[in-house]
C-alpha cells in the first residue's frame, strides 16, 4: 500500500463478482488482509460485507485511484434488496453456526484466469452452475467443511502465488477440483433450476420483477408467493403463474402498497394448499422464501424426485 488513505493499484472487478471476493482480491495484492484493508481507508467492518458494500465504503476505498466506479456499484447492487428487506437473509447461506458461508462451481474457478466468487454463490437457491451445469458446491473436498466467508476476510496476508479464493482456508485442499465424481444433474431438472435462478437473480437485481399479465413492476417481497403458487419462468425474465392467479396478485399488490405490507399477508402463517384449480400462496415472505428454496432448488437436483413429482406436486 502506498499513502495513507489510498490505493493505488486495484484490480478491476468482474461484474458477476461478490464484492468481498473482489477485496479479498485487493487485499492479497496489497500484502494484507481484508481487515487491515478497511481499516486503512477507515471503513468498519461490518458483518455482511457483501450488503454493507454501498457508496459511502466505495467512496473510500476508490479515492484517487483511477479505477471505473461504476462497476464496483454494479457489483453491489445485487445486494441492495438485503439493505432494506430483513426476510431476503434468508436466501443466504449460512453454516448451522449463522456463519455466512458460500458456494462454489470449481470448474468455474478453474477456467478463471484470474479466479474470483460469483455473487449468486452466496445465494440458497442457486444450486447449479449454468456453464457447467453442475452442482454448486458448498464444502471443501479435502476436509468437508463449509467455506465461511468471514475466514477468508479474516486471514492475515502470507506471500502465495496462488489465489486465496481457490484454496480452502481450513486444510489448504484446492477448491478447483473438487466434486468431480458428483452424480449428473437431469437435464431437464437442471434447466428448470437454471431458468428460474436467472429470474430470482433477475428481481434481485433489479428490486422487483414482472409478471405475465401485470404492466407494473411487482416488488421483490412478492417474489416466494408467486413462486410458490408455481409461477414458471417466462420468456424473458419474467415470471408466468396461472393466469387465475393474475387478477389476485394485482389485489395483493394494491393492497401491500396502501397498507405498507410485505407481501402476501392475509394469514399470518404459511398456506401452502393444493386446491382443485390451484395453489393457494398466502403467508409469512420469510417461511414462503424458505419453502421456495426447498421445493423449488433443492427438490430439483435431489436425483429420487422423479420428474413428474418435481414439476407438479410442489403443494407440500
Ligand atoms: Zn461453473
Ligand atoms: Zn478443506
């Protein structure tokens, strides 16, 4: 590091990349660890990284350096929703300890020339890499353990040639070559995990998402109720429930908006009931979201779930 205050070398971060990967990064350049990286420009630490990453951190961290800015708020914007909407935790991994934890595709770290974190690794329901199509990977394969983002963040500087991001803190196993004998995904399981992760990432990224058959942007507290109801992926990013399920979903919505109310809240615990037509799709956002994640990401890639189960029955 060079004068107080300032960097001067930073490497230009990817745009799919976690913004904690991209200071790891900074961090290992500059001999140090995260944590002496933020202290020096001023920044406290904060417990999630990756959300508290805003414009004032940016601010800091970019002073005098030429380095294009608005990649590094692109990066963050992802994890804008988390800023404001306590229930989105749940969509992040997390050890049972609440560590914050990420996945991994080691194909993906592999081909990297320059290796870093993808955002969406952090993220529940994104369980298969769409390059590879593969199973993202949560834990080293050398000593099983998860990889707690914080570990990295923490660990002081050793010189390495190697990228901290590919090596598992733990037992120093590479994360590039694990899982190779893992079970292949179905392929239509996998592209309906794929598709749909596209559009979760999608309304995340752009704080709300649309719905076949409703003009206005819907929020992204709606999101697990119109998964749940077993809206399927549009043709672009958009979501297609059944369209008896539209007229409802415009109500809910004018309701939330008068009212203040996230989501669909008519009961105040989940109600997740096969009716003769249709779901029913009412309840508490953060159980629905955890229920999404269940029955829509995880069923899929569980290689007994026989299709038909996976595609029509996910009422239970
Ligand atoms: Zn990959
Ligand atoms: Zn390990």
């Amino acid at each position: 590091m060079t004068a107080k205050g300032s960097l001067y070398l930073l490497p230009e971060p990817n745009l799919d990349e976690m913004p904690s990967s991209w200071l790891i990064r900074v961090a290992q350049l500059h001999g140090v660890s995260v944590k002496e990286l933020l202290a020096g420009i001023g920044v406290t630490r904060s417990r999630d990284l990756d959300i508290a990453f805003a414009s004032r951190a940016i601010g800091r961290l970019t002073r005098g350096v030429d380095l294009n800015v608005g990649r590094l708020h692109l990066i963050s914007r992802i994890f804008g929703p988390f800023r404001n909407e306590r229930w989105m935790k749940v969509w992040l991994r997390k050890d049972t300890r609440q560590q914050l934890t990420t996945g991994f595709c080691p194909n993906c770290l592999s081909e990297d020339y320059e290796p870093y974190w993808r955002s969406v690794w952090r993220f529940r329901y994104w369980v298969a890499c769409p390059t590879h199509r593969r199973r993202l990977l949560d834990a080293c394969a050398g000593c099983s353990r998860l990889i707690q983002i914080d570990r990295y963040i923490n660990r002081p500087a050793t010189p390495s040639a190697e990228s901290f991001l590919t090596v598992c803190v733990h037992c120093g196993e590479s994360l590039m070559f694990g899982g190779s004998q893992d079970e292949p995904l179905s392929p239509v399981l996998a592209t309906m995990a794929i598709d749909l992760q596209r559009v979760v990432t999608a309304a995340l990224f752009h704080n709300g998402f649309q719905v076949v058959g409703i003009p206005e942007k819907v929020p992204v507290s709606f999101l697990p109720s119109v998964l749940i109801a077993g809206a399927l992926p549009g043709e672009s990013m958009e979501c297609d429930p059944d369209p008896r399920l539209i007229d409802e979903i415009r109500s809910a919505i004018s309701y939330a908006s008068r009212s203040g109310a996230r989501g669909i809240r008519r009961k105040s615990e989940i109600y997740v009931a096969q009716s003769s037509s249709y779901r029913v799709w009412k309840g508490d956002v953060a159980k629905l979201a955890e229920k999404v994640i269940e029955l829509r990401f995880l069923k899929l890639l569980d290689s007994s779930v026989d299709l038909r189960e996976a595609v029509f029955d996910n009422s239970k």
